[in-house]
C-alpha cells in the first residue's frame, strides 16, 4: 500500500527537500505540495491525500487554522504539524484541534517518514518532551 503524502509549506525550498526525502521510501508518494494554508485546506479536500505534513507558520491561514478547517469538513486525512517551535503550548495546542502528529523541523530528515506511517496506521507521533510534559501535568490519583 503507498501513502499518499500532501506537503504544506510556505518555503519552496523545504518543499522540495520533504518531496526529495519522501520519494526515497517505496511506500510513499507525494501527491501535491501546498505553499499557504488555504491551499493545503484546498488541495487536501480535492485530492484526499492519507497524510497532510503541514508547517505550522504559513500566510493565509497558519498550519493550526488549516487543520480547523480540515477537521470541520471532516476530511479523513491525518495531519502530521511539521515545525520550528519546541515549546510545549504549541504543540498542546496542534494536538488539542486534531493534529495526529508533530515533527520537529530540526528532526525531519531522521523521524518524519517514521511519523507519516504511524499516523497512517492510527498511532500518533508526538516528541517524547511533549509527551513527558503531558504526563507531568497530569494528576493522577492516589
């Protein structure tokens, strides 16, 4: 089975390196790439890719209200949140409006095909920090 990948990114040439990245792997293909969020919201409805990897800074609509926009269509497409932001309210923020995943830029070359195929197969990726932090915050009872 291949995974149908939609790149958005509002960098040509992060684009291209994703697109470069992806096509070395047997199970992936890149079936359209997006420069703003309202084309990925666009293109995600017209071409109903598997996986969106979606960067979380882009004009027009920025990569969390693109992914509001996907979820209120209820496009079955999962979204992977690709970016520069390491801080932990963010990354809550991604996963709070329907992300299924959230790879650091910094990280792609090594984690994003490992991302892509877990959110396809129903899992979630998300950086280990954020996990921790997640479960830090949480009270569990005694």
């Amino acid at each position: 089975m291949i995974i149908q990948v939609l790149i958005a990114d509002d960098h040509q040439y992060v684009r291209r390196g994703l697109r470069r990245l992806l096509q070395n792997t047997e199970d992936m293909q890149v079936v359209g790439e997006a420069s703003n969020g309202e084309e990925a919201v666009e293109l995600t409805e017209k071409l109903r890719p598997d996986v969106v990897v979606m960067d979380i800074s882009m004009p027009k609509l920025d990569g969390i209200q693109a992914l509001k926009r996907i979820r209120k269509q209820k496009i079955p497409t999962r979204v992977i949140i690709l970016s520069m932001h390491t801080e932990i309210d963010i990354m809550r923020t991604a996963m709070q409006q329907g992300a299924h995943g959230y790879v650091l830029k910094r990280m792609a070359a090594q984690e994003l095909t490992t991302a892509i195929r877990a959110v396809w197969r129903g899992d979630t990726y998300f950086p280990s920090k954020f996990l921790i932090s997640l479960i830090d915050q949480t009270k569990i009872p005694k």
